[in-house]
C-alpha cells in the first residue's frame, strides 16, 4: 500500500495551482510573500482563503491587517515571483525598487501584478501546523 504522504504529495503536485504574492499592511509596515495555498472558498459572499506561514514576516502584519491584496503570478512574472519567495522583509524593504499604490486598508498593491484583487479580512483559523489561513471578502478586483 502507498505511503499516505507520498500519494498527497502527488495528488498536490498534480493539482498545480498557481502562486500568488499576498500583500499586507497594517498601521506601521507592509509586507508580502510568495504564498502557493490559496483557494476560494466561497462564492456569495465572493471570499478566498490564502494561508501565510508563521514563520513570514508577512504573517505577523497580516495579524493587524483589515485588509489583504492577492496578486496573480504568471510565467512571465517569474523575476517578481523569485523577489517575494526569496526576500524577506525582515532584512529588506521588498517595495522599494517597485511601483506600488494602496488599496483599502492601505494594503500594497503592486503595479506590475495587475490581475489582483483585495480582500477584507473576516476570519482567521489558526490550527497547529506551520500556516495559518486568513480568509477575506473581496471588495476590489481587477483582472486581465
């Protein structure tokens, strides 16, 4: 019989889904990451869920964050995908070198990500593995 960890692996690889980055910003810093488990979770209200490590930095301003941007990444956007999987604000500013505008709740909203959208936080489920899933509502969205 196949191992359980091995066959979910595999089931999950298969799956595919594409990254986002996820933004946040609470009344002091902003931060973003490269987050690969997300999924809608709801259809009325339109809402999604994305779960963010504890050990990210974004995580920790998610905390104190109404709201939350989460932004497509393509195979053309690789250069960026690369920037907010392995930066951590923790030693830089990841925004400095990036055109950025504020959604609501101030959330960063990265000009070269257009296909977004920005969510307000309604619920956080905190279990006890290593992530931990913040589900908005969308009340912004811009797609291709």
């Amino acid at each position: 019989m196949p191992d359980t960890r091995e066959e979910f692996d595999r089931i999950n690889e298969a799956l595919d889904a594409p990254l986002v980055v996820v933004t946040a910003a609470d009344h002091e810093e902003a931060a973003g990451c490269v987050v690969g488990f997300h999924s809608q979770c709801s259809i009325d209200p339109p809402r999604y869920a994305v779960w963010i490590s504890r050990a990210n930095r974004t995580y920790r301003v998610a905390l104190h964050s109404s709201h939350l941007g989460v932004h497509l990444l393509t195979p053309a956007d690789r250069r960026l995908g690369e920037w907010f999987g392995g930066t951590t604000g923790d030693e830089v500013d990841t925004f400095a070198d990036l055109a950025v505008d504020r959604g609501p709740g101030g959330v960063p909203l990265l000009r070269d990500l257009p296909v977004r959208f920005v969510g307000e936080r309604v619920a956080m489920l905190e279990g006890d593995g290593d992530h931990t899933c913040f589900i908005v509502e969308a009340v912004e969205a811009r797609g291709p």
